[in-house]
C-alpha cells in the first residue's frame, strides 16, 4: 500500500548570483515531483529556512502533489474505515510514519 502523505527531507540553497530561480520553483525542482501545488501560506514559510535543511510535508493531491506543510516536528492524518458491522479509527504520525493511536467500534 502506497502512502497518501510523506515526508521529504530537502536543502534550500541561499540566493546566489549564480542561482536566481524562485524560491517556489527551488522547492519544485529539490522535490523533483511532476506535479506539486505549494499554497501560498507555505511559499511564506521558506525565506526563513533557506541554506537548511526543510522537512516537507507532501500529499497526494487530484492527479499531482500538495505541499501541505514545511519545517515542522509533527504532523498526523485520522484514518477510518466504515464497515458495515465495524468501525476503526487510527491517529497517525506523518513524520515517524507509524500509527501513534487506534480505536475499534463493534
């Protein structure tokens, strides 16, 4: 099974006058995804981080990737899955990739 949400751990080089792209285009390229959509209220966040190493939070979003978050020590999903006689609940840790809590409903 293929995850929806990863973790990429990536370096943001400084500016340079060698090296003038943006500073979205510099996380397209060192996430090297075909397809990622980076909001706005993220682009915020890099100046910041620059010549660091960026955890990056990345989805699977419609036919691409979503930039969901950067630069944080945390990020869990809630899974669930709705039998018909069942119901299963799990808190999940997007950066250690492992479920932190579950919860089953018979």
């Amino acid at each position: 099974m293929s995850l929806l949400i990863t973790v990429k751990k990536l370096d943001i080089p400084p500016l340079s006058e060698e090296d003038r792209r943006a500073d979205v285009q510099r996380v397209k390229d060192s996430l090297n995804l075909q397809s990622i959509d980076i909001p706005v209220s993220i682009l915020k966040k890099i100046p910041s981080h620059r010549g660091n190493e960026l955890t990056c939070i990345v989805g699977k979003h419609l036919n691409g990737f979503k930039l969901i978050d950067i630069a944080v020590d945390s990020s869990y999903s809630i899974a669930l899955d709705i039998g018909t006689t069942n119901l299963v609940a799990a808190l999940f840790n997007n950066v250690t990739q492992r479920v932190e809590s579950e919860a089953k409903l018979e």
